[in-house]
C-alpha cells in the first residue's frame, strides 16, 4: 500500500457511464458506483436537499475533456468532427458533444493541520479568490480538514457564506486527506441533475502540503472511488524550500498519489514552491474548468461486466493536446 500524503487536489466530472433521457442526451448519475464503507462520518453544517437523478433511455460514456496547444493555451472552438475516441483501442461513434460552458458543482478542501500554520492566511487568501470567481449558477462547498474532516459550509452559490466558512478555519492537528476526499466524493454524488439544466461539471479542490498521517481509509481505496465517480481531482501540493525537505521518502510518495488523483481522474497537479503562486495556479483551475468538452459515445462493447476499460481521446487539429479521465468501469447487470 502507497504512504499515505496530504497534498491539494480539486474534482470535475471527467469520464462516467450515464443514463440518458431520450431524445436529449444528458449527463445523469453514473450506472454502477461502487462505495467504500466508511469508518467515520464527516461533521456536516446540515444536508443538502435529497434530489432524485433522471434516467432512462441507452447508456452514455460521458467524457469531460480539456484541449490545449503547445503553449497551454485552452482551445475552445473545435467542432465534434475534430474529435475522435478510442476505447480499450477500438474507435467509437461521438455521438454526443457540447461546448457549452456547464455549471460546476465543486468541493473546496482545505488542509488546516498543524503544519499550515504559517501558510494559513495565504491559502485562505487564494482560496477565497477562487470561489470569488465561481458564477452565480456554480455549487461550492467548504471542506476543513486536519485529524477530522469537517464540512463548514454546505453547496451554496453564495459567495459571502463560502468566504465566511474559509476565513473560519485555523490550523492545528494531524492531517486525513484520503477521508477528505472520500467525504467530498460522496458529497458531490448528491449533486444528481434532476433536468437538463442542472447538468453540472464536477470537481474538488484540495489543498494540503504533505504527508497524510490519520485517515483511515487507505489510498488505493479512494482511489478507486474517485475512478468510479464523476469528478475530476486537480492536486495542489504545497512545496516549501525552507520546511522538510521535498527528496525525503515521504514528500516522493505524497507527490506520486498526488499526481495518480490527478492523471486518473482527468485533471492537474500543481506543486507551487511559493506561496503568492497559489492565486495563479487557482486561476489556471477555474479557467480549465471553463474550457472544456463534453463529448458522449455509445460502447461498441456490450458486456455488462464491470471491467476497467481505457479511453483515449485525440483530435486532428495539428499541435493540439486533449486530456480527460484515463478511462472508465463498465456497468454491470444487477
């Protein structure tokens, strides 16, 4: 088993299979998710209205995907001809695109252990920018967490109460990143669309700057989870040249399940080695999250055997780059 790490990481809705009401084709839960039995329960401020998913109709493999070219430029205008996806090395008919820019539904995950103590202020600082810029139909929620996960304020589209739970928080304590994350991963299951026009992106933003030290589930368990939902994991480790240093043993493994978050689920990992670079890396997140596809297909595999099967999406548009999740688990029959 993988050491355990407290690093950042946020979510968005990167590669699921879906139901979907026809004639539309829309993004609705996922077909089969596999849930871990917690061994704790996260401190809620209070639950979000039960909200039933719509479903019907074939299902999709829903695909949020991010195109970049050589600069890092996100690229925008590109046309469903331009796309093309591979699963398990088998071309697939799109048969579903949007480029609209979707609401997001989004987890803020703050590590408040006793190490950030220093750093708090400036991470609060940053994080509050970030959901400054989240628009008026976009879900956040706060997400505190050190030897316990605490959720201070519940998906909201104010921005004053998400300001206020952020500015709440103080650091002290061990740190439990993978419970965090599993919290925020079953959090934002509950954010089922109930028509069209509650389709949203999904993602977690967690921000930690080491080792996890106290969670109880392991790594590879949330791991599984985060592959099975509909979220994207964008990691943000915070690396300090004047703390303990990044070749030890621990801050390698934490790098590495950082990076595995965020590769697997479609997203980014960044490792500022300053503090006044968070602003900017939570720029670069909220832009991405702005500029992606949603391109849908139908499996030319039929078997309903709960297998791992890899996507690959590529576009001819020459020097461009496409990102989404590394692939999905196919449904099974019940």
């Amino acid at each position: 088993m993988i050491a355990s790490s407290r690093l950042a990481l946020v979510t968005i809705a990167a590669c699921s299979v879906v139901a979907v009401p026809s004639p539309v084709p829309a993004i609705a839960a996922p077909m089969d998710q596999t849930a871990v039995a917690p061994a704790f329960t996260a401190v809620h401020a209070g639950q979000p209205p039960p909200q039933v998913p719509f479903r019907a109709g074939v299902d999709l493999v829903s695909l949020n995907v991010t195109v970049s070219d050589g600069t890092g430029k996100y690229i925008t205008d590109l046309t469903t001809e331009e796309f093309t996806v591979f699963e398990d090395g088998v071309k697939q008919d799109v048969t579903f695109f949007n480029r609209t820019n979707l609401p997001i539904a989004l987890a803020l995950l703050l590590d408040t252990s006793a190490s950030m103590d220093t750093k708090l202020p400036t991470a609060q600082e940053a994080a509050v920018g970030f959901a400054r810029r989240l628009r008026t139909q976009d879900l956040a929620e706060v997400i505190d967490f050190d030897s316990r996960v605490v959720v201070l304020q519940n998906f909201t589209n104010n921005a004053a109460e998400l300001e206020s739970a952020i500015k709440k928080t103080s650091a002290g304590g061990s740190t439990s990143l993978y419970n965090a994350v599993y919290i925020a991963l079953k959090d934002l299951k509950k954010v089922v669309a109930r028509n069209t026009e509650e389709i949203r992106r999904q993602a977690i933003v967690v921000l930690s700057d080491g080792e996890d030290t106290s969670s109880l589930l392991p790594f590879e368990e949330v791991l599984d989870l985060a592959k099975r939902s509909e979220t994207a994991i964008y990691a943000i480790g915070l690396r300090a040249p004047d703390g303990p240093g990044t070749t030890t043993k621990g801050f390698k493994e934490a790098e590495f399940v950082l990076r595995q978050f965020a590769q697997e689920t479609g997203a980014r990992s960044f490792f500022p080695s300053q503090l006044a670079e968070l602003s900017g890396v939570y720029g670069q997140i909220s832009d991405e999250l702005s500029s992606q596809y949603t391109v849908g297909y139908t499996s030319r595999n039929p078997k309903r055997d709960g297998s791992w099967r890899r996507v690959v999406v590529r576009v001819t548009r020459p020097s461009m780059t496409a990102r989404t999740k590394l692939g999905y688990f196919a449904p099974t029959t019940h």
